[in-house]
C-alpha cells in the first residue's frame, strides 16, 4: 500500500503546476488588467528588441507564424509586417482578457487570428505554422510537457519552436524583478525540457547579453 501511495503521490508531484510563482500576478481580472500596462504598453514590442527578433527567426513573407502566449500582442504587428498579406499570423493567450486587448490593439491587422489555449494545449491547428514563438512567456508554463506536444502538433514539418526568454540570474530582469525568483529555469534547463518533448536545439542565441536568450528548436520526426 504505501508503494502504491508513493507512486500515487510522485505522478500528482510530476503533473503538478511548475510556475506558481511566475504566475501569482495572473490569478484574478483586476491582476490582469495590471499587468497589461505593461504588455499592452506602447512600447513593450521596442523594450522586447522586436525588431531583432524577427530578423534573427528569418521570418518570411507567406509564412505562418504563431505568437504563443501573446499577452497585450505588442509583438502581432511585427510578425503581421514580416509574414506580409499571403501569410498569418495566430495570436495564442490562454486568458480571454488578454486576447481581447489583443485584438482592439490590433485591429487593424488582417492577417491575425486569435486562439484561447489552455494551460496544457496551445490549441493550434495541426500542422499549421512554419514557426512557433513564445516570447518571454515559456517561463509561465504550468504544464510543459502537455503544452510542448501541443506545439509540436501545431508545428508544419520542418516547422520551428522558439523561445525567447530571461536567464535565471541576479539582474536578468528590470524593473525591480527577481529573476532567480520568477524566472523557472535557466537556459541549459530549458533546452533539455524541450528536447525531452520531441524537439531538438538548432541555434541559441544571447538576445541582450547577460538577461535574454533566443533558443531554436526543430521537431524530430
């Protein structure tokens, strides 16, 4: 009985919520609403190094881009410009509050559509997008092995998963942020969780030297 117990008790530990404490500030409408004055903010896509993101991912005219975890959707118009009028971009949040700002932001971009995911599941079509990007949300994610294999799924072959994140260290993030408090893993971590997921690291990159990271990664078939 207490092997059945044990085992019981390590897969509840194993399915369990990973990023209580990136996440404490997301729990109510009126702590949402706060946090989008920041991820709705004019200039969230420039503090971002959007511009540098894009270039860096090589993203194409006619491309199909999924911006996961899209928040205010600062970065929707940078994707919208380079994906140009053959291409689509899928704006993804988990919260309806979120995607709603979203779309007023950005109402003007006829090229984006918008999906709620869940905490396990992007909820992006199969095989939909060349490119997959979630920028500084990765470290947000409850349940990563469940919302990895979404992606994977929503991934066209030859389709890349991208993560854009902070470093787990002293300074990473501004703003009176701990880094080494809310940030859930490091880089190496990272790319081993999601190489465990089915996917394989193709390019790292160090974003902003010492706080951000841009890590590439292909799906193995």
């Amino acid at each position: 009985m207490r092997t059945l117990l044990l085992v019981v008790g390590t897969a509840a530990a194993l399915s369990a919520q990973v990023a209580e404490s990136a996440n404490k500030s997301y729990q109510t409408v009126e702590q949402r609403e706060g946090m989008l004055r920041n991820l709705a903010a004019a200039d969230r896509a420039e503090r971002l190094k959007g511009e540098v993101i894009v270039q860096a991912l090589h993203v194409r005219p006619g491309m199909t881009v999924a911006d996961l975890g899209t928040g205010g959707g600062a970065m929707l118009p940078l994707f919208s410009a380079a994906v140009g009028a053959g291409g689509k971009v899928i704006a993804e949040d988990i919260f309806p509050d979120f995607l709603e700002r979203a779309k007023k932001q950005n109402a003007q971009l006829a090229n984006v559509t918008y999906v709620l995911g869940t905490e396990r599941d992007a909820r992006l079509p199969a095989g939909a997008a060349d490119l997959a990007v979630t920028v500084d949300a990765y470290h947000h994610y409850d349940y990563p092995k469940e919302m990895l294999a979404s992606i994977r799924r929503g991934l066209k072959p030859g389709g890349r998963f991208v993560v854009v994140d902070y470093f787990k260290r002293p300074g990473a993030m501004s703003g009176g942020a701990n880094a080494v408090e809310h940030i859930r893993l490091d880089k190496d971590d990272v790319v081993k969780e999601v190489e465990a997921a089915g996917f394989q690291l193709v390019e790292s990159i160090e974003h902003v030297p010492g706080k951000q990271y841009i890590a590439i990664f292909t799906a193995r078939r």
